[in-house]
C-alpha cells in the first residue's frame, strides 16, 4: 500500500483555513488523478479540489470541516488498481461523449435507463437542497443520465419554475443549516461596515432615453462587429470612471489615519451566483472601450456562474455597482463594499410621467443611489459624483470630447 497525503492548498493570499463544501466522491471510490473530488469554501469563492494522483480516497475530514491550509483532508491510495468494470470519471465522460452525441449511436444508450438514471452527484446534490430543486426539474448529462453540478447550474442559470402549491407542509417545524465560511464572511464584512464606517446615501434619477435610443440604434452592428451584446453595464461602468477622475475621494479608501487615493478604477461588478452574491472586478475600467467592458463583464460573470471564479478576480475593486433592477427592485440603499467608500446603485427602468420643456412627457426613468463613508467624501463631493454620471448617461456624447461622431466612436464602430 503506497499512500499519498493531500493537503489543502492555499487559495490565495491572506487565506489561512477553509471549508470542506462538498465531497465529490463517495468514501473508498477509485479517483483519476486531477479529477475534481472536494469543492472548498474560503471566505471568498468555492474551489475544487483535483485528486494529485489515482488511486482509492479514504476522507480525513467530514463536509463542514473548517480545515487550515496545509492540513491533510484525503489520502490516495496510489497503488490501488482501478476496477475492471471501473468507468471514465463523470467529467472526462463529458468531454468524451459531447462531441458524438449528435450522432445516431450515443442515442440508445443516453435512452437506457439504470440505477443512476435521474441520481444526483454528491455535489449535484448538495446544490440542489440548497436551492430547492427537484431532481425532475434537471435532465442529467452525465453517465446513463446521472445528474452532475454542471446541470444543476445549467437549469438554475436558466431559470426554473418552482412549484405555486405545496410550497409549506402546515406543520411548525424548525431545521437548522450551518452557514458556509462564505456567507459568514460576508455577515462579518457588512455588519464591520455599518459598525465602522459613516454611510450615507445620496440618490438621483435618470432619464434612461438617450442610452436606450443609441442601443436601440447601433445594438446591431455593436454585436456584429465586438461579437458582444450592447448593455447598459458598461455605459454605467464608463460614465462612473470619468466622474472617479474628476472626485477622486469616491475611487479612495481609508487606512488608518491615511486615505488611498487610486490612479486607475477597478470596478467592481455585482453578480448573482447560485452561491449568493459575488462582486468580480473590472480592471483598469477606465482604459477600457464599452466593448472591451461588456467582454469582461460576460467573462466574469460566466465563471462566477460556473463556480471557477477565483479569489484574485474578486479582489482588489476600488468602487463597485451593483445592479438590484434586474430583481425588480425601485430603490435601496446599497452597502458599502469594503475597504472600498462608495458603491453605486441601480435600479428598475419605470415608464414615469416627467416634464420635459415645460411639458409632461412619458420618459423611461431609473432611481440611481450612490452610497458612502462620510469619513472622507463630503456630501458636495458625493452629490456632484452622482450628477456627473447622471449628465454623461443623459448625454453620451460627453462620454468622449472633441470627436465629429461621439456615438460611432464611442461604440467602436
């Protein structure tokens, strides 16, 4: 018997210990080397765990674990024999079968029903409890139908219906769930913003026409030529990094008894995960053209999706939008994301009645609300920053100075 030790890696600097999320196999299974076998919560994002070498898996530790780095989780053994009717791992499966499932042949056999049609991986499993997902809500792609984490992401990305009826048994039972080193993290994070800073919130609306007739004009040819889609991210995202130039104080941050002034902006972008809320950070934004902003923004937003983001792309942000419209929300009061000073808001697009030249009119109108430690940003400062993005997103062409055609260049077209 030859048995290899796994310790937890390091997932990134100032990380000390993590949480066993998730076994992704079962005890005593036989692991192809790098295939993924734990996912790991840090306190900022979830991990896999690739098997160092092949061989049967014996745990050193239980789900829930909060373990150091360096600590031995698992032990391979390496001079274990994979089995004879032993199988390619789930994911290499994939890679296998996906290329061929077009034909004639994979047909018959993805029809077969077995013991793993509809079973949910470990992993799939734990994904699925968390979300209230029924197994008949995910078709599987994995071996004779068995369902992986990657569907489970899949239907959740795509939206799944949950059921109107049956939602509550009428019973008064309790349960309890432990919170991940992720959401505990967060609660620490926010409770010490409100603790140690001066938040205030200062708001304004936008006329929402100008942005939504220039997309509703060039949203073609933009994704024709960028191979990206036209959204408003990255005209909240440009107009934001010209209003940081002129109030730097909004793009700083405190330490100690000194303020961190930024000469670029990275901008912090809130997504929604199937693990909560993440912020991935758009760097050196203000360098950037709308098209390369949209490619970022998909980029990152597909790997928080997935669940491959990685600490580093989270980290570092020295202002952050988040965008609580795409849920419905009218207006709130976004919290500050630290060690960062503000944060912008936005919000649902109403159709509301607006005077315009002395007549009322139907404009397409959002609430913005711009959040911020009072400690170094005034409110003159504050209510200045939020005019300005209110004026260029009003007016793109302020967005670019002294061109014949601001529009067409500013799109890259």
């Amino acid at each position: 018997m030859s048995l290899l030790e796994m310790k937890v890696p390091s997932p990134g600097e100032s990380i000390s210990e993590v949480e066993i999320a998730a076994w992704l196999v079962n005890e005593g299974d036989y692991v192809e080397k790098d295939q993924a076998i734990a996912e790991v919560d840090s306190d900022k994002a979830t991990l896999e765990l690739p098997a160092e070498e092949s061989g049967t898996i014996q745990f050193k530790a239980e789900e829930g674990d909060v373990v150091k780095v360096g600590q031995v989780v698992c032990v391979i053994d390496t001079a274990a024999k994979a089995p004879e009717n032993a199988t390619p791992t789930e994911v290499k499966k994939e890679v296998i079968e996906a290329p061929v499932v077009e034909k004639e042949a994979p047909k018959t056999e993805a029809k077969k029903s077995t013991y793993a049609t509809g079973v949910p991986s470990p992993a799939a499993a734990k994904m699925m409890s968390e979300n209230n997902v029924q197994a008949g809500q995910v078709s599987g792609t994995g071996k004779d139908g068995r369902i992986l984490k990657s569907d489970v992401l899949s239907a959740l990305s795509k939206g799944i219906e949950m059921p109107l009826t049956d939602s509550w048994s009428g019973s008064r039972e309790v349960s309890r769930e432990k919170l991940s080193m992720l959401r505990r993290k967060i609660a620490e994070r926010l409770v010490s913003v409100k603790n140690e800073t001066a938040m205030l919130t200062t708001f304004n609306e936008i006329d929402m026409k100008p942005i939504m007739d220039l997309r509703k004009k060039y949203k073609e040819a933009f994704a024709k030529k960028h191979e990206v889609n036209l959204g408003f991210m990255s005209f909240f995202t440009k107009a934001v990094t010209e209003a940081l130039q002129l109030y730097p104080s909004v793009n700083a941050q405190v330490d100690g008894k000194e303020i961190i002034l930024h000469e670029y902006a990275d901008i912090g972008i809130a997504v929604s995960s199937p693990k909560g809320l993440m912020v991935p950070v758009v760097r050196n934004a203000e360098s950037m053209s709308l098209a390369e902003i949209e490619r970022e923004i998909k980029r990152l937003a597909i790997k928080a999706r997935d669940g491959k983001i990685t600490p580093d792309e989270m980290t570092g942000g020295t202002f952050t939008i988040t965008n609580g419209g795409v849920f419905g929300s009218m207006l709130s009061t976004p919290i500050i994301n630290p060690p960062q000073s503000a944060i912008l808001g936005m919000h649902n697009i109403i159709e509301r009645p607006v005077a315009i030249g002395g007549q009322v009119e139907i404009r397409p109108i959002m609430y913005l609300a711009l959040s911020y430690d009072h400690r170094i940003i005034d409110g003159k400062e504050s209510v200045s920053f939020l005019v300005k993005v209110k004026e260029m997103l009003e007016n793109p062409d302020k967005m670019i100075f002294g061109s014949k055609d601001p529009k067409e260049i500013l799109l890259g077209l």
